[in-house]
C-alpha cells in the first residue's frame, strides 16, 4: 500500500481536473472525486485537507507561469514592450494552460476570495494595463479587459487546434484589437 500513496495522489489530482472541468469547481464534491478514484473521502481528505487546496495544487504550475510573466511585465521598459511581453505570455499562458483555465470557467470571481488565488485580481488588473498600453483611454482598457477575458474563457474550447496555431490565432486577434502603443 505504501507505494500506492504517491500514485493515489495523482489519480486525485486528475479524477478532480476531470470532475471539476465536467461539473464545476462548486459542482463536485469530495466525495465525488473519491468515487471516481475509488477510494474514500477520508483518503481523499489524507492528501489534501480541502477542496480549495486540491485545486490550488492542480492550478499550481499556471500560478507559476503568472508569478513569472507579472515579473516580466515589470521589467520591462515602456507602454510598447511592456504590452508586447503582456500579450505573449498571457497567449502563451492560455495554450499551455488552457485545461486548467477551463476548470475555472464561470467560477473565477469566487475563487479570488481564495487567498490562495487572491493575487489573481491584481495580476489582471497590471496585465489589462499592460496590455491596454498604459492608456487612460477607456477604448483601449475595455478592449484589453475583453480580449483577455475571451481568451480566457474560450482557449480550453479548441482541443482540436494545434498550439502553434491557436497561438498565433490569438496573438493576431489581440493585436487587431488592439492599437500598438508607439
């Protein structure tokens, strides 16, 4: 049993990325995620004391990615590369963690009472900043606000598109939407 730890632990993680893409984050219950894994609540519960805690680790590595492009986006020089780095790598965010962004689809603004996800809030207020350009237009925020959350919302949608493409495809729309800075 003991070497069935780890691997319990990881059919958890995926028996809930499953649950919580097919019903919600708020419309599957632990003991949801146990059945499917066939296993008890209890063990569930062994590996991760909450709900919230399960999915903050399966959204962990995209927190990382955003820790780093918030970074980015801070040292970065000027309204022009600031919204270039901002553009690309929330893009390339949404290709490599578009499963994981489709699990929060409709529950977001609830999970940022989450202190786990809290900074989330002010990362998409620096990031629609960014890539608005540093305007004080309100066209330009209201169409970066929108571009980001399309992208957001719909980029789990394309299974059947290829990284590359749908990469390109959606740095192409933000930057039709978009008036560069210079």
């Amino acid at each position: 049993m003991a070497g069935r730890v780890p691997e319990l632990h990881d059919e958890i993680l995926a028996a809930a990325a499953r649950r919580f893409a097919f019903a919600g984050y708020k419309g599957t219950s632990l003991q949801d995620i146990a059945r499917e894994v066939g296993c008890s609540k209890a063990a569930v519960l062994y590996h991760f004391p909450s709900k919230e805690v399960l999915l903050f680790e399966l959204m962990a590595p995209a927190l990382a990615v955003i820790r780093a492009l918030e970074d980015s986006i801070a040292a970065t020089a000027g309204p022009a590369s600031a919204q270039r780095v901002a553009m690309e790598g929330f893009v390339d965010l949404a290709v490599q963690f578009r499963r994981e962004m489709a699990l929060l689809r409709g529950e977001f603004r609830e999970l940022l009472e989450s202190p786990e996800f809290a900074h989330l809030e002010r990362f998409a207020d620096r990031l629609v900043d960014a890539v608005a350009g540093h305007s004080d237009r309100p066209a330009a925020r209201i169409a970066a606000r929108v571009m980001l959350a399309g992208i957001a919302e719909t980029s789990g949608d394309f299974d059947d598109v290829s990284d590359d493409e749908l990469r390109e495809t959606l740095l192409a729309l933000l930057r039709g939407a978009l008036e560069p800075t210079d």
